[in-house]
C-alpha cells in the first residue's frame, strides 16, 4: 500500500459563517489493475493519473478556504491488485467519510457496500459501466466520469447531424471493448441508427508488421459505408485500422472521432487556464480520469462552501439538488442527476488534434436539461438507490 498525503492549511481571514471552522479531510483511494499487454509500446500511464487531478481540485478549494476557515486535506492511498482492498477502505472510512475512488466497477461496489460506508459519500472516478448508473447503483455512490452510455450517446447525436448513417462496426474482444460496442449499439438505437454490418476483431493478426496486409484484406467484405466505427477501449489495435481499410472512410469510437471526457485540445471556456495550471503542477497533459477527480474534489469544496458543514449526508444533499452547479470548463456548468448519482457534463467530441464538436449538440432537446439527452434519462433508469432524491 502505497501511501501519499497532502495537505493545504486554509489560513487568512475568517468570515462570520465559519467561526469555528470546519475541517474537511477527503482521501482519494485507487486500487491499482493490471493493464493488458497490447501491440503498440506507444501508450503510457502516469503513476499520478487521478491523484494529480485531486490535488489540484484541493489547491482550488483551499483558494476559497482560506477566507472561510475551511481546512481541507488530501490523504491519498494506493492498494496494488494482490493488496487488501477492504481493510483500506475502512481505514480511510475511519478517517472521514469523503471518499474519492479510482477503481473498477466490482472493486467500487464492495467499498460502496461495507457497512462503514453507509454514511459515506464516495465519488467515482474510474469506472464507467452503466450497471453502476443502473441496476447496480449505490446511494452513497456518485459518478463524475461520464458513464460509456454519455460517451456513445454524443457519437451517434454527431452522427446522426452529419447524417452519416451507413454504417459498420469491428469490435474487440476484452471486456471494455465489449462494453463499448454494447453501449455503442444502444446509442445508435437511442437515435434512430443502425449498423450495416458487423466483425469481431481478429486477436490473432500480427498487425504491427502487417497492418498494411491485414487490414485490407479483413475490412474488404465490409458493405459500403459512410464511417468506420471502432469498439477497442484497450488502444490494441485500432490505431492500425486507420488508412489501411479497404474503403477510405473516417474512423470513430475508440480511435478517430473520440467522445471523451476530457483531452488535452480542449481549451475553449476558460479549459486553457486549467490545462496550464494542470501541467504546471504535474509536469504532463490531463487525462479523463484526473479531470474527474478534480471535478470530485471541487464538488466538495462547492458544497461545503455552499452549506457551511462537512457532513456526508448534508453534502449529498445539496449535491444533488437544484441549487449545485460546479464550473467545468465544458460550456455549461456541471450537476448531479438525482436519480442515479450521475454527474452532466458536456462531451467533447476530438481528435488528435482538435475538438470538433461538443455533445449535446444543437437541436437534441430534453424538457429538464439538453445534457440528459446523454446517459440514462430518469424515465428509462434501473436505478432505485436514489428515490429519495429523485
């Protein structure tokens, strides 16, 4: 176990709201996964994914704290895969019940379930399975990475817009990249579209060396289409699909047209002063996971300065109710569904380069918010943990 902490004194001028103060000790707890091997040595992953997004959500928190008398602390801890996951989480529990979580779903739910929990309020930060917004939700579980269904959801709305509607599918074989292209076909159900055609990926090809063979020969009986969609969440092989299919058409899903949470071409809305002050501090670009962990972090600080408490119980509260709105840097300020404990974000819609769009776009309307025209609406939702605030 791995153990990490931080801490920002709120020092300075008091106001007569917090007399007292208030002490706001949050810990930020990963249970580390080992990662599939893939074909390309291209990608890597910072030791500081998520952390290095707390962090700064503490640095922002204590700027306000400090005038308020709000002490906020960060006490990171790290659990590697044959670690004791249980016994951690009671401990950080024991510390205080403000809990930001960077692990998978199964991994989530059995923290979410210790009876030490039950009075917690535990963001998550990592997973992205509809079953954790769904069947499988937890009262004191809430979500600020977009679910797989808010990603797939602002693809087939851009989709759809452009009009592209011939269109087919290859898809992985690991767990995530099954989830996604599950997902991927609901969305374009959700949105009156259809794939043409359908290949599973072939594990076997030994597409490093031979993309230039293998890919034509594997996509040539592929039916005309307008897009190329790809369900490869673990980057093994998509990125050689690209200009080497049969028929020269643009690659989305995993690879191409991405619907992400956060990238590093996002700048628009003020997202350029966060990405500096991100890459100031950790010295590389911010990625979806940290972006959700900042977004845990500042949630907090908006709430205790909202409410003047540090309670859990108060804090879910008001953060699911009307009045919490958190500047995202996406467009449009972020808030928490009520039914299932999803936060509503914007979608940026990227390359490699660049945004070119951001999901939801023009003319998809909801009745309460555009953004629930991504994810699980509140019609449609599995999730019961939440009636009390539904």
């Amino acid at each position: 176990m791995i153990r990490h902490a931080v801490r920002i004194l709120a020092l300075g001028l008091w106001t007569s709201a917090a007399q007292a103060g208030i002490e706001v000790p949050v810990t930020w707890l990963r249970t580390e996964v080992v990662r599939p091997p893939v074909r390309s040595n291209l990608d890597t992953w910072p030791e500081d994914e998520g952390r290095a997004g707390a962090e700064l959500g503490l640095e922002d928190n204590a700027t306000t704290g400090r005038f308020l008398g709000h002490d906020y602390s960060l006490y990171t801890l790290s659990v590697p895969p044959d670690g004791n996951l249980v016994e951690v989480a009671k401990a950080a529990l024991a510390r205080g019940g403000l809990l930001i979580l960077d692990a998978p779903a199964d991994a989530a739910l059995t923290v979410a379930d210790l009876p030490e929990a039950q009075g917690a309020l535990i963001f998550n930060t990592a997973a992205p399975e509809a079953r954790l917004r769904g069947a499988d939700c937890r009262a004191n579980l809430l979500h600020t990475l977009p679910s797989t269904a808010m990603r797939t959801d602002a693809l087939a709305q851009f989709l759809l817009q452009r009009r592209w509607d011939d269109l087919v599918m290859i898809a992985g074989a690991r767990p995530e990249d099954v989830d996604y292209a599950d997902s991927l076909r609901g969305s374009l159900t959700k949105f009156g579209l259809k794939l043409r055609a359908e290949a599973p990926w072939l594990a076997d090809a030994d597409i490093r060396r031979n993309a230039g063979q293998e890919v034509p020969v594997f996509t040539q009986s592929l039916p005309d289409h307008d897009v190329l969609l790809v369900a490869d969440e673990a980057g093994d092989f998509a990125r050689y699909v690209a200009y080497n299919a049969w028929t020269p058409r643009p690659l989305a899903g995993s690879e191409g047209l991405r619907a992400v949470a956060w990238a590093p071409v996002v700048e628009a809305w003020g997202a350029a002063q966060l990405q500096s002050r991100f890459h100031a501090q950790s010295g590389r670009e911010m990625r979806p996971r940290d972006f959700a962990a900042w977004a845990a972090m500042r949630a907090i600080g908006e709430a205790v300065t909202r409410t003047g408490s540090a309670d859990p119980a108060t804090l879910r509260v008001f953060l699911l109710g009307p009045e919490f709105e958190l500047g995202g840097f996406l467009g449009s300020p972020l808030s928490f569904r009520s039914w299932d404990g999803q936060m509503r974000q914007p979608i940026p819609l990227v390359t490699e380069r660049a945004v070119v769009a951001t999901a939801p776009l023009e003319g998809f309307l909801h009745p309460v918010s555009e953004m629930d025209t991504l994810g699980g609406d509140a019609p449609e939702t599995t999730c019961t943990a939440f009636e009390d605030t539904a």
